[in-house]
C-alpha cells in the first residue's frame, strides 16, 4: 500500500484529495483566527478554499506534476522510458499520459460522457415544459438545471470534444511523432474531468439560477453552487488555455519536410485558427469570473450599483470572449467537414486559399461583435450601430465557406455514408442557423425576439445541427483510425436520419413560438402555447433516445467490429497513410510532404512520400499511395 500511496495513480490521487481538504480546513481556520473572525471555522469559507485546492492537490496526486517538480527541486529528471506512452490496455486511459493519440480518446469518451449528462438534464427540462404549470420542478431548480445543461455542454462538451479530435489526428496530419508538450496536453487533459466534476457537483449543493452566462450581479446572489461553476469554468479555460498554445507550437514548429502553411490540410488551419481564438479570448471569461468570485467571497463589489459598481461591465467583459467562443466551437467543424466532403466527393476543396484566409478572418472578426448579445441591456446606443454591421460582415467569411463547400460538391462523385450525411446535415442546418443569426444581427428584429425561444432555436441550430453534427461526423471519419475497427454502417445512417428529423420537430418550431412572443429560461408559460411545447418535448426525447444507437455502434463495433484497413476512405493526408491504429510514435520514418492534400482525381498526386526504411540513407522514397484513385473511381 505505501509503494501505491508514493506512486502517482488513484490511490494517491485520493489520498491527495484528503490532503487538500485539511489544506483548505487549515488555511482558512489560520487566516481567521489571524484576522479575529468568529467562528473560526467557517463552513463556506472553507469550501470556497477548498475548491481551488482539493482540485490541484488531486491533480498533483494523480501525477500531474511529478516530472516538473523533481525538475523544479534540483533532482535529477528521471530519464524518459516511454513508459506512460501509448494505450496497451483499457487501464491505461484511467492514468496520466503522454501519447497524444491516448489523450485524444480522453478527451472524446469523457466530453460525450457530459454530454450524455447534460442531455439528460435537457430530457428533463423539456419534460417540465410539456404542459403549462408545475410538473417536476419548481422555477429555482428548473433555472438550475437550464443553468448545468448549458454549462456542460458548451465548457465540458463543445469545446473539448474538439480538441480530442485535433488532438488524435493534426501530430498525424503535419507528420509529428506527438505535440509539442507532451506532459502538458496530459495536464490538460486531466483538469477537463475537474472542472466537469464541479459544475455537475453545482446542482447538487445549491442549484444557480444565472446560466452558462453568469450575469452579475445575479451571479454574485446565487447559493453556493454558483462558486462550483465559477471555479469550474477556470479549470476548464486553463485546460483549453494550454491546449490551445500546445496546438500553437505543434502546427508551426513540427511539420514534416515541405509541409508549408499552403499544403496544410484545412483541419489544421481550422485548429490553428481556433487556438488563436482560445489564446486571447479565454483569458477574458477567467477574469469575469474572478471578478464574480471576489465579489462574491470578499465583497469588493465590482457589479453592485449601490457601491459605484459598474452592472454592464461584466456583460463586456464576458462577451468579449464568448462571442469569440462561438467561433471556438464551430471552427474545428469547419476543418472537419473540408476533409470529409474532398475525401467523400472525390474532388479537391474549391477555394482552398480562400477557405484558410476566411478562417483567419473570422478570428479578426469575431472580436468585433461582442456587443450584439447586449442589444437590450442598457448600454449605449451609439454602439449599437457599429456591432450591427460588424455582425452582419462576419457572414461574409462563413458564406465563403458554405459556398466553397457547395463547388466542392458540384459535379463530385459523392459516397453517401454515415461521415458524409452527417457533414450534409451540417451543412443544411448551419445554413439555415447562419440565416436566422443575419436575422438577429438586424436591431428592430433582435429587439423583439430577445430572450425569447427564437435565440433558443437560433442557438441549437447553430451549436447542435452546426457543432454537434460535425462531431458525429468526425467521430465516424477517425474511428477506424482510432480504434483498427469499422462500424455498423446501417446503425451509423438510422443514427443519423433520426436525428436529422428529430433535430428538426424539436428545434424548428421554437421559431415560431419565440417570434410569438413565448420566454425563454422560465419553466412555466401561457395556455397559448401548450400544443407547440407539447410536440417539442416529445420529439425532444426520441432525439436524446438517438444518442443510445451511437453508443451502441461504437462500443459494439471498438470491441468486435470489423478490422479497418490503413485507408478506408483513400484519402490522402498523412494520418490515412499509416495502421489502423497508428504506432506509437506514429511514422517509422518522418514523412516529406511534396503535395497539397486534396488532390482527388489529379492523376498521380502524392501528398507524402516516406522513405524506404529498406534502403540505406533513406534517399529513395516510396509512395503512399503511389497514384491516386481518379474522379469516376
């Protein structure tokens, strides 16, 4: 038991965690005392102490820090084994480490794991709202629950799935043996679960009312459950943070030999793009939540107007990131859905150049029209105008890439499979999200429909048929390279159709009963709207029920589908040109990159050549593949 207690895993990471709560007792008890407060022992004080530190004692249990602290001590490092590289049993994803292809599933398993959770709590909402009146709960515990709901499927889910995705696959795309920063994208990794467990843990001790946005001064009011998130959102924008500088490194310090910004596949630019968002913007949601926990925990009163507080400044302060985190989780989408419309359409991407300068152009952008979400807040009416235009111009470089991806398809021989389908629906419902959202750019419009089901549907269209829809599309596209396996192409396509329908009953008529005048965030409404919501609610569980044939499809298929081979698909970025799954380190031999990675139907276009590891110097290369398959293939 000692050499298990002295070894990073969970026994000590538990033990840790003990060790974390006399910490906070301790400190807390000491400041008091130090400072003449009675009682000495303060419940809440102890647990707003304890949230920051029971986190980072765990973290450091579970071996987090071990290498950085013999290094920060004057030890000498222990010397690199490879030990904790690469998954050789199912345990190994339950423990640190480094293997970017480990962390990759990590990250996917643990973000579907909330969502599942906050799909569920969503069930229950629509359930509450299935008939006028109180139902199942009362108007405290439903803003709870809306409040949970949103927190983890934006912070836990969205945004994280994501980066599992460009975790597993851009070291393979740009010819890297891993990221740049092995042990931080491990502590990235482990501080997700951290921050998911608290938000989750929020409803359970105390339910906040604010939702996912956390307005002060309302935040500042809440039970103690509003701490948990406020502390929970800054280990997830920690986590996303260093992920975001560790993509940063990786894509412009490791590519492969000839592997220039202008032959990068669209993925990579997407998440490139994206970790500049995350860089500059994140930082601005963890200072309106420190801000929230000041005021909540010391009383410095930043929000309160009755103390020279300023309200409005935090609605600023948050939406100048989370405008921005909109495009956080609908960049890598696009990245997604570029390789898997060239891969399925057998053609090169239309406008290639223009699609990587649209990317960072929604970067620059997106910084521009924070003030949108705050049409009918009180401010200043001069800005009003300017954030109007601003957010009608940002269409200009999306609509640049759903028409780039419409040329792609034209005249295309296209192959109709699960990825494929999801990445249509994609298209359809982002579209026609991108539409209401022009719409609601157009200040006599938002004024109406403010806070009203209309910006609940224009939301989900966006964010569930825009993000979510990509997911399931690249969760289908990599899974064979993930897991050596293939999945049940008929439960993939019913997986989709009964989402794709039932996406639509549910969300669709939220439109008209927001336009008609129908709240949103309340658990009760009128009489006049009880038929809609009825429907709603209905359809809303068979699209959670849809979820459970996913699941089915990738455990039954990971533990006995079929083998994959190493190219499925025939595409050509580099992660198609080794096994099913990768080796460890991912290339035999560093590839060179002598292509662009979407040339489908250009007779003999190789995007990477390896070198032949039978031949000595390694000066004659082989390709991979040596042609590539024409249009009418």
């Amino acid at each position: 038991m000692a050499m298990k207690l002295r070894a990073p895993g969970w026994y000590r990471a538990t033990a840790f965690v003990g060790l974390g709560v006399l910490f906070a007792l301790g400190l807390t008890s000491a400041v008091r005392a130090a400072s003449g407060l009675d009682p000495v022992i303060a419940g809440e004080a102890w647990l707003l102490v304890g949230l920051i530190a029971v986190p980072l004692f765990f973290l450091v249990g579970i071996g987090c820090f071990d290498y950085w602290f013999r290094w920060a001590a004057g030890k000498p490092t222990v010397p690199e084994d490879h030990s904790s590289h690469g998954a050789h049993s199912w345990r190994d994803y339950f423990r640190v480490n480094t293997d970017h292809k480990v962390i990759g599933i990590q990250y996917v398993v643990t973000s579907f794991f909330f969502l599942f959770i906050g799909g569920a709590v969503a069930m229950i909402m629509r359930a509450e709202l299935a008939q006028p009146g109180t139902q199942i709960v009362d108007g405290q515990t439903f803003n709870g629950l809306f409040s949970v709901h949103a927190a983890l499927l934006i912070f836990l889910f969205i945004i994280p799935v994501f980066a599992g995705l460009a975790n597993y696959v851009i070291p393979l795309m740009i010819g890297a043996p891993d990221m740049a920063f092995p042990r931080l994208n491990a502590l990235s990794f482990w501080m997700l679960p951290v921050a998911g467990t608290m938000m989750v843990a929020s409803f359970l001790v105390g339910p906040f009312a604010s939702g996912w946005t956390a307005y002060a001064p309302l935040s500042t009011t809440q039970p103690i459950g509003q701490m948990f998130f406020t502390i929970g959102v800054q280990f997830a924008g920690a986590s996303s943070i260093a992920t975001a500088l560790n993509f940063l490194v990786t894509i412009i310090t490791m590519r492969a030999p000839g592997l220039s910004f202008f032959r990068l596949p669209l993925l990579v630019w997407a998440n490139f793009s994206t970790s500049l968002l995350v860089v500059i913007a994140t930082p601005f949601i963890a200072a309106s939540q420190f801000f929230v926990l000041l005021d909540y925990g010391l009383g410095f009163n930043f929000f309160s107007a009755s103390r020279n507080g300023d309200v409005l400044m935090y609605q600023h302060v948050f939406w100048f990131y989370s405008h921005p985190a909109v495009y956080i989780m609908m960049l890598p989408g696009f990245g997604i859905v570029s390789e898997i419309l060239a891969v399925k359409a057998r053609k090169p991407i239309f406008g290639y150049r223009m699609m990587a300068f649209s990317l960072l152009a929604i970067v620059v952008l997106g910084f521009t029209v924070w003030a949108h979400h705050m049409f009918v807040s009180g401010m200043q009416d001069w800005i009003r105008v300017p954030m109007m235009v601003t957010t009608a111009i940002i269409a200009v470089p999306t609509g640049i890439k759903i028409f780039s991806w419409l040329a792609t398809l034209w005249r295309g021989v296209l192959h109709i499979d699960t990825p494929m389908l999801f990445a249509l629906g994609f298209l359809t419902m982002f579209t026609l999200g991108g539409i209401s959202g022009v719409a609601l750019a157009m200040l006599p419009f938002v004024i109406h429909v403010s806070d009203s089901y209309f910006i609940v549907a224009h939301i989900h269209y966006v964010l569930f048929g825009g993000s979510l829809f990509t997911v399931y599309a690249g969760v289908y596209y990599w899974f064979p390279k993930m897991t050596g396996r293939m999945y049940d192409e008929t439960l993939g396509k019913v997986h989709f159709w009964v989402t794709f329908i039932m996406f639509n009953v549910t969300f669709a008529p939220m439109h008209l009963v927001g336009i008609e005048g129908m709240p949103r965030r309340v658990s009760d409404y009128p009489e006049q709207f009880a038929s809609w919501n009825l429907a709603i609610s209905v359809a809303s569980i068979f699209l959670g029920l849809s979820t459970l044939i996913f699941v089915y499809n990738m455990v039954s298929s990971w533990v006995g589908g079929p083998k994959a081979t190493a190219n499925p698909w025939r595409a050509l970025t580099l992660e198609w040109q080794v096994s099913s799954p990768p080796p460890i380190f991912n290339f035999d031999a560093v590839p060179t990159v002598v292509g662009g990675p979407y040339e489908y139907g250009v007779p003999g276009a190789v995007h990477g050549v390896f070198p032949d590891p039978d031949k000595d110097g390694a000066d004659a290369a082989k390709q991979q593949p040596a042609t590539t398959p024409s249009v009418a293939q």
